[in-house]
C-alpha cells in the first residue's frame, strides 16, 4: 500500500492511498483537480501531467520515448514531470508528495 498526497495548482493538499495502478487513477478516483486524463491512460494526452518529488523521481523510472514525446508538447515540463498514466503505484512511493502540473 502506498499513501501519495496530490497539490493541486489551488495548494490543496490531497492524500489517498492504493496498492496499485496508476498514479491517474488514483487521482482521479479521488478527484484531483487538474488530472483529467482524457486518453484514458494511453499516453496520447498531457492531461494527467505531474511533478515529481525529486527524492522519489528515480522510483518511477524514467519516461519512456512515447511519454517524453508527449512531454514536449506540455508548457509546465520540469525535470522531474511524468505523465501520472504511465507511473505505477508500488509500495516503494508510499509517501510521495506529486505536484499537479496543469490546473
């Protein structure tokens, strides 16, 4: 189980936990402003964009070709962004704190 917390572009803070799937599903099960995720998770949009805490941006992995494309076409790109569809929960991110790059 691992226990993210979402800050959303307002600075509402927003915890939630799971044992998996993405982190876009987790925010939009908890209705996260900001992570629409309008492709439904196929990496074809920018719509559930996210900062990494730096301290965990190695746990994620790196974006793959695919995402780091996409990335490109983003105007809040950072270092440490990913597309929320494409990391995984694991029980290693328990305490990641994820900025939501888009409002």
């Amino acid at each position: 189980m691992a226990k993210i917390t979402f800050i959303t572009q307002s600075g509402e803070s927003i915890a939630a936990e799971a044992k998996d799937g993405s982190l876009m599903e987790l925010a939009k099960n908890n209705n996260v402003s900001g992570i629409e995720g309008e492709c439904g998770g196929v990496c074809s949009c920018t719509t559930c964009h996210v900062h990494i805490e730096a301290n965990y941006y190695s746990k994620t992995g790196a974006p793959g070709d695919i995402e780091a494309d996409m990335l490109e076409l983003d105007d809040h790109v950072s270092e440490y962004s990913r597309l929320g569809c494409q990391v995984q929960i694991t029980a290693e991110l328990d305490g990641m704190m994820v900025h939501v790059a888009n409002e």
